[in-house]
C-alpha cells in the first residue's frame, strides 16, 4: 500500500484526478493491521475507479491535525481536493465497497 507523507499529500491526494481513499493509520493500531489485507484488496479491484494510500499519523502529524483524524484507522475519501466521506474502525471488504459505491 502506498503511504503518502505531509509533503507530498496535497499532489498526491488533493491533486490527483481519481478519488482516493486515505487511510490514516498507525504502526500501534491492531484495527489498522487487520484492513491491510481489505485495502489491497479494495485498491487491486477498484484501481481503475480509486487510488488508495496510507497516511501514517504519527510521522504526519500536519494532516492529520489539519482533517481533525483522531480515532484510527479513520478512511476519508478525496474527490476534486475535498474530503467527501469519512468513516472511522475497521470493517470487511464488502461493507467498505457498499460505502464507497456512492463516491465511485
């Protein structure tokens, strides 16, 4: 899974042109471990219609601060610059699909 830093989220993330699904996430977060399989998952299905990263909060703190993230793993999608979706804690594949099917 890619991981984006501060540095590089606005054209990374607020610049690109497909949605993106960021997921804020940590190294100590056992919830975040568990959708890793989920989100590769979710971005080798979806690739076409999504992009999907990482934001580690601990080591970027900037953003994670700047979009108020403080429950992890906190997913927000990002659709022309602007976050359109937030969902916080882990869920199965299927439930993050039917989630974002209003986004796609």
């Amino acid at each position: 899974m890619p991981e984006v830093t501060d540095a590089e989220f606005g054209a990374e993330v607020l610049g690109s042109e497909l949605p993106v699904l960021v997921e804020f996430t940590a190294d100590w977060c056992p919830p975040c471990r568990q959708m890793a399989p989920v989100l590769s998952a979710v971005a080798e299905e979806e690739g076409e219609r999504l992009r999907v990263v990482q934001l580690n909060v601990d080591r970027n703190p900037a953003t994670t601060n700047a979009y108020k993230v403080l429950s992890m793993p906190t997913f927000m999608v990002f659709r022309g610059g602007e976050p359109v979706k937030s969902m916080v804690g882990s869920r199965p594949k299927r439930l993050l699909l039917a989630e974002l099917a209003d986004v796609l």
